[in-house]
C-alpha cells in the first residue's frame, strides 16, 4: 500500500504552529502534537542502506510510536494479535458495545481519566456479572474490551467495545457452557445494570471529590444539582448495542486486526488538505440508512481539536482483558477451556488471514534487494542520530 495522499502530520506541521500560538494545551495533546509531526523525520533519526552494485542509497527514519499516531499502529497492532491468537477458541464471537449518554460525556470530557475507568469497570462488571447469572448463561465468561472516545466526525463519543467468546466455564469448572447460536445475553438487562453501575461509581466519585465541573457543566459542583442530573439519567434508557456475531476464530481474528489499535482518525479516511480547510470521509452511524460514505469539511483549527481531545491520560490503559483473559490465571483457563471444547489451539488458526499476512510482514526483516537495481544488495552502513529535540522521547503511553 503507497502513501496516501494527505497525513494527519501534514495538517500538523502546516497549521499546527499557529494553533499552539492561540490555544492553551495540555501536556498530553502538546506531545501528540509534536510526535506525529517528527515521525519518521531527520528528528528522531534512522539508519542508512547502501547496494553493493548501483550504489543506490536508502534512507529510513524511525517511528514516534505514540499510541495516537496513525503511522506507527500497524506493527503495534501486529504484535498485539501475535499475543492474541494463542487466546483463541472455537466458539462464535459476539461484539458488544457500551455507551453513556450525552450529559455523562460532558462529564467524561472533563474528567478522562476517572469516567473512562468508570466506563471500563462497570461494562466488565455488567457481563460478568449477567453471564454467571443462572437465569442467562450462568458461566464464567473472559472477554476483552477497547476504548474509543471518538465517533466518526470526531466529536467526543465515549464507548467501549468488547469482544466476547459465545460462551464460558460453568461453575465448578467441569463443562463449557454455550450460549444460543446467534444470541449471546439480553441487551435490555445489560443496558439497566450498566446504567445503575455507572451512576452509582459517579456519585461515589463526586463524593470524593474527584471529579472537578470546568466551564459548562461548572451547575453540577452543587451537590444537589449533581444529583438531580443523576436522577434524571436514571429515567432514560441507555444504550448497550450487541452488534451480530462475527462467527468463528478467524473472523474474530480479522475483526480484531483492523479495529483494536486504530486511532481518531487514519491518513486513509483525508481527501483534502488546502486553504485552511481539511476534509475527510466519515459515516453516520446513528442513521443505519446512512452509513454509506459521507464528506465532512471543518476549518483547519477545529480539525485539530476534535483530534486532539481523543489523547488519552498518559499511562492510560486502553484495551483491557477480564474474566477468563484477564492477566492472572489467562493461560491456566484457556488451557481448560480447550480441554473442554476438544479443540488444540493449531486448528483455529486460518492459514491465510490479512493480518497474519500483515504481522509476518512487520516482522519479518526487510528485503535485502536493492529496490531500484533489483541485482544489489542493501548494506546498512550506519545510524542517523536524532536531534537534540525532544530532551527525552515523545510519551508513547
């Protein structure tokens, strides 16, 4: 695949110096800003290749491999899925979505870190909790879960997806228990379990004085305001979405390769970059009739901010592993599981999948033949340095 036509780091390095001359940022969206712009530039230096037989010489920079940077997530995501094919079991996948409301976005958008972790928390505790539920599956499930902040026009819409096996341990750990085909738990019980969750670790939150209400939401400070906003997202429904099965391991498979480490908004999706504008494509999802592409245009600088306000906390986690994934007794449990399913982990895996073909090309060394001779071979004859700027590397957390 060749280079698109326009890069985020493009819009960076034209505009970016004058947005930071006219808005107070963060330290977080400063060093966003700044890694995607010297990626794979002179500034953080590389290696240099020379042919033996043309003399051809090839320059390569390195990476800033900051989580937001669209560039550096295809060999991030590839060693992420190597990790996860041994988890893979042969059962149907369900997708299921968590999101809050509009007025607890607001919320969120102020306060990342604790809400996000709120979010993660009680979406983890609500399918587990429903899964062991005897009335439902009444298993112990494992499932991983991702965090997204954006919706496709890069407007703040926090969610989490999960990705769940149809299925999980019964409780004495002597049998799997399937869920129906097609039909993982009850959306409607997941949604009102979530919502009281959610709304109870809030108001603990605001007790703690962890929360702070900047600007716009500065009302809900007051104690009993703050708990009038709560009483009123209690009377309205909120939205869980189980999307329909993925089928099998490799569609899980493929699923994942494209979708866990994408970020606000990929190089792919900008068709054009000039006269202080930028447009791009996006989707509206809330519309289904609607989903087919659409062409958004936003003047330059509020381009930048709907992207800046999706860089996370730094050392914020964002794709998380509970239940049977989680880090503690992973592999103990999925071993169990595949005993109990009787199937060994080498019959799951396709032989031709995008992003297998995807991880063995990130991982694999590169070609030694010179790419303009076809004859020579690439002979590293040494290392770039990188500029004294930054003092120390841009935060990859």
């Amino acid at each position: 695949m060749g280079r698109p036509a326009f890069e985020l780091a493009d819009i960076f390095r034209q505009y970016g110096e004058a947005y930071r001359a006219t808005h107070k940022l963060p330290r977080k969206q400063l060093r966003v800003m700044r890694a995607i712009e010297v990626c794979r530039t002179a500034m953080l230096g590389g290696h240099v290749e020379k042919c033996d037989q043309c003399d051809h010489i090839h320059i390569a920079y390195n990476s800033c491999r900051n989580r937001h940077c669209p560039k550096c997530q295809n060999a991030e995501r590839a060693k992420w899925l190597a990790d996860r094919k041994a988890e893979l079991l042969p059962v149907e996948y369900f997708h299921v979505v968590f999101t809050v409301p509009e007025e607890i976005a607001r919320i969120a958008f102020y306060n990342p870190e604790v809400v996000y972790g709120i979010l993660f928390r009680t979406a983890a505790e609500t399918l587990l909790t429903i899964a062991c539920d005897p009335q439902h599956l009444g298993a112990e499930i494992g499932f991983f879960a991702v965090l997204h902040t954006w919706g496709q026009n890069l407007l703040h819409h926090p969610h989490v997806h999960c990705v769940v096996p149809g299925g999980g341990l019964s409780p004495d750990h002597e049998r799997w228990v399937t869920c129906r085909p097609g039909f993982f738990l009850p959306v409607k019980v997941l949604s009102r379990l979530f919502r009281r969750l959610f709304l109870d670790a809030l108001e603990d939150a605001f007790y703690q004085g962890k929360l702070r209400f900047p600007g716009e939401i500065e009302s809900l400070q007051n104690a009993l305001s703050f708990a009038e906003r709560l009483m009123a997202e209690e009377a309205h429904e909120w939205v869980v979405y189980a999307k329909p099965p993925f089928g099998g391991a490799q569609r899980a498979l493929e699923y994942l390769g494209r979708y866990t480490h994408r970020v606000a908004l990929s190089n792919e999706r900008l068709l054009a970059v000039s006269n202080n504008e930028v447009t791009f494509q996006w989707k509206d999802y809330r519309h289904q009739q609607k989903q087919k592409s659409r062409v958004m245009t936003l003047e330059a600088n509020e381009f930048i901010r709907r992207f800046l306000i999706h860089a996370l906390p730094a050392g914020f986690q964002r794709i998380r592993h509970y239940g049977l994934l989680a880090n503690r007794n992973r592999k103990e449990d999925l071993a169990l599981c595949r005993t109990l399913l009787s199937h060994p982990i080498t019959e799951l895996l396709p032989a031709t999948v995008p992003c297998l073909l995807l991880l063995e090309a990130l991982t694999l060394q590169p070609p030694a033949r010179c790419p303009k001779c076809r004859k020579g071979t690439m002979i590293r004859l040494g290392f770039l340095s990188a500029y004294l700027w930054p003092a120390r590397p841009p935060d990859t957390s």
